[in-house]
C-alpha cells in the first residue's frame, strides 16, 4: 500500500538533514582541534637502579599511541599532558608504567628484570646471554666498584663471588689481597686465578682503576674455564674495561678524597711502674727456680740481669748517661736533679734476689700511645679521574685517566699511582670492524724502614712498638736530638731512622690489544686479536751513616742496591665463528688457534763504601758486594688449539663442548695435551607442561646444570726442569767448576684438574628471588713432587709427576628484590657462600702408612691409641692447616696439688729437673697419662683456613637517595694473638707486656688466676698451649656509602644543559669486625703477629658528568 505524506517538500527535507550533518562534522572538527591543542610535549629522563642513565629506552603514551626513545643521555620528548600513563620499557629491565607527574623533567627509573638472567656476561673468546649459560659463572655486583677507594680493583672479589677466598693480610697501600680459588691445586690450599683484561692476560688486577671497570665475571667450573686450558686450573677472572656509546661526547670526573684512621692495638700494655715492678718480678720467679734446680751458675746469671743487661727495667750504668738507651737508674746524689724535670718519676721496690731490701729507682715513662704513634699516622687518600666517550654509527671511543696517592698509616709509606685506558672501535663498512685496547700506569711506592707486614716471630708493627719498652729514650737529655734507640726488635727510633733509610720501588706496565673482525658469509665471521703486555719493575735502595744503636759506634759502610726486572709477553690467536639457527635449533661455534710467549729479565747488584750521603746511588760507592748478575733468567712458549661449540633448542635444552690442546715449552716428552669442558643445562620453565602447571605461577625460572672439564698446569714446573741447567759446582784447583745444577727428569707430565660441577638456577615470584646453587668435586693429579734421590747420582732430589688432591664444596649466591618502585622505592640483596674441604687422595709412596708427610704422633683416649694427626695422608682431609696443641687445667694453686703432680715431668721445661713445678705454674693434662708431659700430649684446636666464608650486601634506592652496604664473613678457623703471647711470655726480654700480666699467680698476688710470669718464660707457661688460641669467626663491615644523585629538574634549574649529572656520596670502609678475637686483624688465620691492620676509611666523593 502506498501512502503519500500531503504538503511535503522532499528536496527541503534533504537539504535539512544535510545541513545538519555538516554541523555535527563541524562540531566534531572543533572538538578535535581542541583536544589537539590541550596535548603538548613531555619531556623526562630515565635511570637505572644505579642511577646511571639509560639510552634506548621505548616510552609509549598509552593514551595517544604516541611513541619514543630516550637519546644518548637517557632523555625524551612525547606529546601527552600531566596525568598520561606512560609505557617504559627496556630490554633487561622491568616494564614501568608510569603516571605524568609534570610537563618537564619526568624522572622515570627502571629496576633490573633479573641481573642473574637477562644479563650478557663474558665468557672465554666471547660473551653469552645468562640465560643460555650451562656453565658455572659469578659477576661481581658494580656496587662493589663504585664507591669504596682501593689501590687494587681485586678487593672488590672479597665476598662478592663465591668460590674465591680472599684475604686482605696488611694495610699497605697497593697491597694485593691473597686470592685462592675453590680450595686451590696445592696442598695448602693455594691457586692464584687466571686473570684476563680485555684480552690480554695480566699478573694481577694491581694498578687497574676501578672506574674503568665495566664488568668482572669469574668463570668457575672446569667446562667454562676448559677454553684456557693449561693457565685456568683456578679459575679464571675475566674484566671488560668500559666502551664508548653511540651519542655525543661524555665526560665524567670523580673525585675520592679519603681519611684513613689508625686501627689501634687491643692490647693494653703496662705502664712504665709496672713495667718495671713486673719484670722484677719475672726475675725474682726466675731466680727462685733457679735455686731451687740447683743450677747456681744460671743463678747467678739471673742475678746479674740487674744492672748488667741491657734491658729497659734494668739499672744498667750506661743508661745514666744523657744518651743511653733506656732512663732507668738507681737513685744517687749525682742523678736526683732529674727528678725535677717533666716526666721524671721515683719507683722504691723490693729488691727480687734479696727481697728484705728496696731499690730506689728514677725512671722517665713513655706511653703505649707514644709509642704507637712513632710508627702509625692517620693519614689520607686522594684519587681524580676524567673519563671522555662518545660514538657514531661507525665509531666509538673511551679515553680514562686518573691518578691516586695513599699516604700509609706507617710512617714512610706512600703509594702513587698514574693510569690510562683507552678502547675505540671503528667499524670500516659493514663486512669488517677494528677494536683497539691501550692501556699504560705507573706506580712509584716508598715503603717505611720497617717492614709493616712482618710475619716472623720478632712479631708485627703494631706490637713492636706499642709493645716497646716505656722506659725507652728517645731524646738526649741534654741536647734534645733523636736517638737511634733499638729497644724495638733493632729496627730502632723513627724519630732517627725515619730519614736513614732511602727505598724506592716502582713498576711501570704497557697493554694492548689489537682486534680485528671481517665478515666473510652471512653467518660466518674470522676473529683475529694481537695483544702484548710489558712491565718494568725497579728497586733502589741506600743506607746512610748511622749511629748502631744508642752510644753505639758510628756504621759508615753506607750498603747501595738495585734491581732491575722486565716482563714482556704477546698473544697472537684468530678464530672462525659460525652463528645461525635453524627452526628452533641455534648454534655457536668457534674454532681457532693461539701463540703465547713469555719472556723475563733480571738484572741487580750490591755496594757499598760511598763517602758521602748525599749520593743515594751505586755510583758513588767503592766496593761491590757478591758477584753482580745480569741475565736473562726464563722463559716460555705456547701453542693451542681452541674449539666450542654452543647449542640450544628453543632456548630450553643448552649444551656447550670446549677443547682446547695445548703445548709448552716447560716440558720435554709431554709437551702437548686435551683439555676438554661440556655442560648441559635445561630451562625447565620454558617448557610448556611446566607453563601450565600451578608452580609456574610460583617458579619464574628453573635451570638444573651438569658440566665436567679438564684443566692444565705447569706451574709447579721450573723453567728449565726438563733441560739441562748449568751452575757453579765447586772450586776445583783453584778454578770455579760449572756442571749440570739438577737432575733431568724428560718424562714430567701436566698437571691436570678434572673437576665435575653440578647446579642449578631458580627464580622465584617474577625472579624477585633468585639462587644459583653449585656442588663440585675437583681432583687435581699428576701433582709435581720432590722426590730424595741417593747421594751418589750428585743429587739430593729429582722432579716427578706423584699425588692426587680432591676438593669438595658447595657454594650458594643469591639475589634478592625486596622493592621494586614501591612508592619510588627500590631495595636489592644479594648474598654469596662457600663451604669447601680438601682431602689427599695419593700421595709420593714412602713406606710409611698412609705415605704420610709432616704428620704429627699424638696419643687419642678414645681408641687408646697413637695416631698419626696433621699433615698429609692418604684418604683424609688435608691437616696442614691443622692446630694440635698442649692445654693445661688451671694453675697450682695448693701444695696438695703439687705433691699430686710431684712426679709428673715436663720435657718442655729447660730445667734439669723437669719435674719441678712451682705455685702458679700451668698445670699441663697428661693426655696419655705415662707422667710426661711430650708431643703426645696434645690436643686439636681448630684449623687455621676457614671453612665457610662468603658476604652479603644491599642496595637501596629511593629517587635519588641511594644506601649500599656490604658485609663479608669467614667462618671455621682459629688464631693466636702472638702480640698478648709473647708480651706474656716475655720473649724479647725488654718488650713490654700486655696488663693482664697484672693478673698472674706470684707470692704477692695470690688471687692471680692467669699462670706464674717468669722472665723470658723460664717457666715454660707461655707457649701456644690450646688455652691461648681463639676462634677468628668475623663478620666484617667492609663499606657503607650514602649517595645522592642530583635531580635532573634542578641541574636543568641551575646550569641548564651544561651539567648531564653530579652524583656525591660519602663512604666508609673496614669500619667494623664483629667477632670475638681480642687481636687486629681476624682475617689471617694461625699466628697473628700484630700486624699492619686494614685502616678504617671515610671517603667523600663527587661525580660530575657533562
């Protein structure tokens, strides 16, 4: 049906409705042009959880689908307005979404996704994603390099990675830690690792500068270290200097100026009164012992300490003059106007032979701080470093150079420092590329007259001269000069000898590598790298006149010295790498070969006879001392072939094959040698029956790893073993004989490591926590011994392949994000642990059970038997580091207890009557109880290594807020305080003794509960008994830093775009032990001498970047 609307104009209705769409699109069009112009441009900076800037970042506007990329000093630009959500994201780094806060300066900073993950790490000839790593492999966290200021980057090592021990024995400037690696190769626990800078393989990490580092990465079970072959048996510690970026030039100054202060002596010594009061008594014991021995001529040779000796409690005759060695006098008429000078004080004491009479003594006190401070300073640190990088498409480069001066705290010791590095890339078209390494330092370093690290049993700096005598002088009365003294241990005043002693070392190293990559095929690239190292190492020494000691004669001989060392070695190696994948099968393989010669140089010699001071040169002296030598003294060659395949399915099924073949010039018959190393590893947590089971939802990333390898090593081998070395062998009718200087032994063999490494990687939460967990077992065979030869071949001893060492250990690290920006805030921690034993497995035989070597015999009540303890035995733990000591139950208090022990004999005792024994003697346990007290009767302490060590740090960050600290620890050991020790004992005779001294058993004390004092331990009481040892355990603060980086809106503020960053911080360093050991430094374990301690260090820093 048709209906027809009357009176209606269509066309009019048409053009209506379109003039009403014209003013909808109008309306729209407006509306749009008004949104266009209420958006305007954001602009910001992003930053690491380092505070460091990041280029390349993705910024996505998830409102307006606008996008891009952060320039080469972290900042960008995006159309958006306050209040945008922000899309941040960065390979490696958690994806951010972040709310526009403003228009201007938007500072955004991403936390990393997974350092244990995500990162690139270097490996051997190469880098691998972590990821796809089957291996064993630590870094150290960057933290460690930062901040704290060291003369050696190998202190950073200390805690960070796990399977390294490092001890910090002295605090010399440019003092090297002592590094071993996974309970070393050697019986005692020694192996130095493999260090590699950019390449080229270096002696140490002494001289490098931390603000060149850019990352150190600790390759560790025998499958990853397997490509170094015959050097890498301890591991190898690989460190990238820092490259230039794409961008505009940067540049960077640091500044560390840093206070070091004294770490006191724990050990209280005595004053000048009880100084002498007490070594009286010590005497007076002495003396009634004698008697009672009836040993009249040591009587009477006790009596005649007195005033005879010089010793400083004693009166001897000299000391009454202005220049004598010590101030103690007996008291006349003729002496007492000193009494009325400063410092001068009367001591009247019962005499110790005939005690009904008294001594008037004068005397002039000197105290431990006084003494102390003759050889310790607090003292300062100064450190500047400029670093210029910068790049193109094409190019790039980084340029550093700084410069260190540490002032030590033993007066006379100063370290300089002078470094460069440089590393710049050019890439000449897109088939092939060249990367060029220099780097150059020198060091100059004057040591104090006194060695500050001395661990021989005269005992270290700190207790000789805080435990020097109190009563030494060290000026002349008369005329005020400094005198030579000598009272401690004849290294004598520094007030005098300060200036004597001229000694000079230095050393100067040149690196460089060359490095050349060409592409061949699409897939298939030819790697060549040159690379040299050259030091030059010197030491020159002088002696003036001096005066031998006070009122001694006048030493004029005026000794000269100097030596001379070069080193020089080169590498020349070119490889063939093949990368491709194929589906989800990838493959990395290289294979190639390597040069290595190493060459050494030494030249010294001695005189002496120069007339004058003034010339602290050889050349003014007259006379030579020895024969002067100058020689090439050893060298080496080696020749390899490297090969090692990686490959992955889909990123979850890994596996990696090393071989390497190797050829010395060390040896004769067996010159060449395999060092293979595999690993396979699964990522569980990418396998699809894992993804869609409930743990996924807990465990982000699960890799169980095996891996078995062999490594080499000649080490243990001299140069020239397997040739035929010549040396002087006698004088034969008046003419010097020259004849073969050891037995030639052709068939030696390479030590070789076979070690097996099982671990795994877990992430939990998103890889918010994270462990790597590693159980090894390495055995070290074919070890080099000395092997006893019969007299009549001319020789004592010959070279053999003999013995066979194991070590187990587990280690653990971990890594914590506790905060990822939580409001801002972000919180990192990490921790590592070790736990390692050796054991001897085989052993040279020598017809003793067990083919024992430095055992000890000791009687066990147990099983009622004597048994071999210490030592070296096949089949059990390696005892050297074993403490087997005498203990003693008390002390003597009653005459019932004397007579119970009356027949007990003592055959440590110097009596001839080694039965005798006096109130307050030790009253030593007769472990086997035959009524001897021998080297049977000893029982364990503890070992001197620990067995457990490791550290932990954290890292919080809150915008521009940062606080890190670290801490390390070391568990499982024991050390004696030889300062307390032999101060007790006396041993010296003139040193001081600590105030427990105060607290011994004497006729005049008989509430002493600490054994009887004898003078210079006649009575045996103060030995390293079992009593005196304590347990080392410590957990060290090794740094804390507080630092800030400044925010970006206020430089813009200030300076606008000339400043890029300034970061400022203030650190300390070796603040604080935290253990029970009473001595200075808990990190050596066995005898602690007093040595120089680590000084506690506040630092102040400053970094600007522009």
């Amino acid at each position: 049906m048709l209906y027809i609307i009357p009176n209606v104009d269509l066309v009019k209705i048409i053009k209506l409705i379109m003039i009403r769409c014209k003013l909808i699109f109008l309306f729209g069009l407006i509306a749009l042009t008004a949104t266009s112009y209420a958006q305007t441009t954001l602009t910001g900076y992003v930053v690491n959880d380092l505070e460091e800037i990041l280029p390349g970042v993705t910024v996505q506007n998830r409102i307006n689908a606008s996008q891009a990329m952060s320039d080469e000093n972290g900042s960008f630009r995006i159309a958006g307005n306050i209040g945008d959500t922000l899309l941040v994201s960065y390979m490696g780094y958690e994806t951010l979404s972040y709310i526009v806060q403003s228009l201007n300066n938007n500072r955004i900073q991403l936390v990393s996704q997974n350092v244990l993950i995500d990162d690139v790490v270097v490996v051997g000839y190469g880098t691998q994603k972590r990821s796809k790593l089957s291996g064993s492999i630590s870094s150290v966290n960057k933290e460690a390099l930062l901040s704290a200021p060291n003369t050696n980057a190998a202190t950073a090592l200390q805690g960070t990675v796990s399977g390294l021990r490092v001890q910090q024995t002295t605090g010399n400037p440019g003092a090297s830690p002592t590094i071993s690696f996974r309970g070393g190769t050697e019986f005692n626990g020694t192996g130095t690792p493999l260090y590699v800078v950019d390449g080229v393989i270096v002696p140490s990490l002494y001289g490098i500068n931390a603000s060149d580092i850019e990352s150190i990465d600790l390759l560790k079970d025998a499958a990853s270290t397997a490509i170094y072959g015959a050097r890498a048996s301890n591991g190898v510690v690989l460190v990238t200097t820092k490259k230039g970026r794409k961008g505009s030039t940067k540049v960077e100054y640091q500044l560390k100026h840093a206070n070091n202060y004294v770490r006191r002596n724990p050990v209280e010594y005595l004053s000048a009164e009880d100084y002498i009061i007490w070594n009286r008594q010590g005497i007076a014991s002495r003396y009634q012992a004698n008697i009672a021995d009836g040993n009249a001529s040591q009587a009477s040779s006790t009596a005649n300490q007195m005033n005879s000796a010089s010793w400083g409690w004693t009166t001897n005759s000299s000391y009454a003059f202005p220049d004598g060695k010590y101030t103690t006098q007996i008291l006349t008429d003729q002496n007492r106007y000193l009494l009325g000078r400063e410092g001068w004080s009367l001591l009247v004491d019962r005499n110790p032979i005939q005690p009904h009479l008294a001594d008037s003594i004068i005397y002039k006190g000197v105290s431990q701080r006084q003494l102390e401070d003759l050889i310790l300073q607090s003292s300062n640190y100064n450190e500047h470093y400029i670093n210029f990088s910068g790049g193109s498409d094409i190019s790039n480069f980084n340029l550093g150079i700084g410069t260190v001066k540490d002032v030590g705290m033993v007066i006379g010791s100063e370290l300089k420092r002078h470094n460069m590095n440089f590393n710049g890339g050019l890439k000449v078209n897109k088939d092939l590329s060249i990367n060029l390494n220099l780097a150059a330092y020198n060091v100059s370093a004057t040591p104090s007259y006194v060695n500050a690290s001395s661990t021989s049993n005269l005992g270290g700096v700190i207790q000789r001269f805080g435990g020097a005598a109190p009563t030494l002088r060290l000026y002349n009365d008369e005329t005020g000069e400094p005198l030579p003294g000598g009272d401690a241990n004849g290294i004598g005043s520094p007030l005098y000898f300060e200036d004597i002693y001229y000694n000079k070392t230095g050393e100067n190293r040149f690196s460089g590598g060359l490095n050349i990559e060409y592409a061949i095929l699409k897939n298939l690239k030819l790697v060549g790298n040159a690379n040299g190292f050259l030091r030059f190492n010197e030491n020159d020494t002088f002696t003036k006149a001096y005066q031998n000691g006070s009122r001694g004669d006048m030493i004029t001989t005026r000794n000269a010295s100097f030596d001379r060392n070069k080193t020089q070695q080169y590498t020349l190696n070119s490889f063939l790498q093949y990368t491709n994948s194929f589906g989800r099968h990838n493959v990395n393989a290289l294979l190639g070969g390597e040069y290595f010669e190493y060459r050494h140089y030494t030249a010294s010699a001695s005189a002496l006879g120069a007339a004058t001071d003034f010339i602290p040169w050889m050349s003014a002296s007259t006379e030579a001392v020895g024969v002067p030598s100058s020689a090439f003294s050893q060298w080496e060659r080696m020749v390899s072939g490297i090969g090692r395949v990686n490959y992955d399915y889909d990123d979850r099924i890994l596996f990696t094959m090393n071989l390497r073949y190797d050829g010395t010039s060390r040896l004769s018959d067996n010159k060449f040698d395999y060092f293979p190393g595999m690993s396979l590893g699964w990522n569980i947590h990418r396998e699809s029956f894992f993804q869609r089971s409930a743990l996924s939802d807990i465990v982000s990333n699960l890799k169980p790893r095996i891996s078995w390898g062999q490594n080499g090593s000649v080490s243990s081998v001299g140069y020239f073993v397997t040739d035929a070395p010549f040396g002087n062998v006698g004088t034969y009718d008046g003419n010097a004989g020259v004849g073969p200087a050891g037995f030639i032994n052709t068939a030696l063999k390479w030590e070789k490591v076979s070690a097996s490494n099982f671990g795994i990687d877990l992430g939990l939460f998103n890889n918010r926590v994270n462990f790597n967990v590693d159980y090894f077992i390495r055995d070290v065979y074919n070890k080099v011994a000395s092997l006893g030869i019969p007299s009549w071949t001319g020789f004592s001893n010959y070279t053999t392949n003999l013995g066979q060492l194991r070590n187990k250990g587990i280690e653990l690290e971990t890594q914590i994000y506790a905060l990822r920006n939580a409001n801002g805030f972000n919180w990192r921690l990490g921790g590592t642990f070790t736990h390692v034993k050796n054991y001897v497995i085989e052993l040279p035989d020598n017809g003793l059970d067990g083919n024992r070597q430095s055992t000890t015999e000791v009687w066990n009540p147990r099983t009622s038997t004597y048994e071999q303890v210490g030592g070296l035995y096949e089949g059990r733990r390696v005892g050297l580091d074993e403490v087997w000591a005498h203990v003693y139950d008390g002390i003597y208090t009653t005459q019932e207890q004397l007579d119970e022990d009356i027949l007990l004999y003592n055959s440590n005792l110097g009596y001839s009557n080694k039965t005798l024994k006096f109130l307050g003697d030790a009253r030593w346990r007769d472990i086997n109880e035959d009524d001897i007290i021998d080297s049977y009767d000893r029982v364990y302490v503890g070992r001197t290594t620990p067995t457990i060590q490791g550290g932990f740090h954290s890292n919080l960050t809150w915008k521009g807020l940062g606080l890190y600290t670290q801490f390390d620890y070391a568990l499982g050991f024991v050390i004696i305080d030889q300062s307390w020790l032999r101060g007790m004992a006396q041993a010296q005779g003139s040193a001081n003794m600590p105030v427990d001294v105060k607290y011994t058993y004497s006729e005049y004390t008989p509430s002493g509960t600490l054994p009887r004092f004898y003078w210079a331990n006649y009575g045996g009481n103060y030995i390293g008994a079992a009593n005196y040892y304590q347990k080392g355990d410590y957990l060290a603060l090794r740094e804390v830093t507080l630092s800030y980086q400044l925010d970006e809106d206020l430089l813009q503020r200030w300076v606008k775009n000339r400043v890029k960053g300034v970061r400022a911080y203030v650190s300390g360093s070796n603040l604080a032990y935290f253990t029970r050991y009473n001595g200075t430094l808990p990190e050596v374990g066995g005898d602690d001498p007093g040595r120089f301690p680590l000084p506690r260090r506040m630092t102040f820093g400053l970094n600007i970047t522009l």
